[in-house]
C-alpha cells in the first residue's frame, strides 16, 4: 500500500463526514481496492480484521506475566 496524502479537498470531506487521519489509514491498511485510486472498507473486510484483533487479544490474554530473558527459557512469573 503506497502513502497517500490527502488534498485539501479530500481533508474538507473527510472532516464533513466526520473521519480522522486514523480512519482513512485504517481503511487503506484493511479495505479492498476497488479502483487504481480507490478502497472500501467491506463487511468481509472489517470483519476479517475483527477476528485478527481478537485473536491478538486472545494471545495477550494468554500471554499474561510471561517473561523471557536473553539466557533463560520462557516461564510465568507467579502472582
């Protein structure tokens, strides 16, 4: 995905839509190209992305009080 920067333009809609730098990074970084200059974000992909995040969170769940250092194994820190 190339950089894109918004024209003038394209800020004035964006802020009448009521959208944010994040937002349109967002839909670039998970939406489909549906045009040489163009992407939407779809059901599919929103929630394609969804399942990742939560998988993500699953993992971090999972991961919780685990510590590794440079000489050591993995191992969970009692609490």
């Amino acid at each position: 995905m190339a950089e894109v920067a918004p024209t003038k333009h394209a800020l004035v809609r964006m802020r009448q839509r009521g959208l944010r730098d994040g937002d349109l990074r967002l839909v670039l970084h998970c939406g489909s190209q549906v045009d040489e200059d163009a992407y939407l974000l779809t059901d599919q992909d929103a929630d394609r992305e969804i399942e990742r995040l939560k998988q993500a969170i699953q993992r971090l769940d999972r991961l919780k009080g685990v510590k590794i250092g440079s000489c050591s194994p993995p191992f969970r820190q009692r609490e």
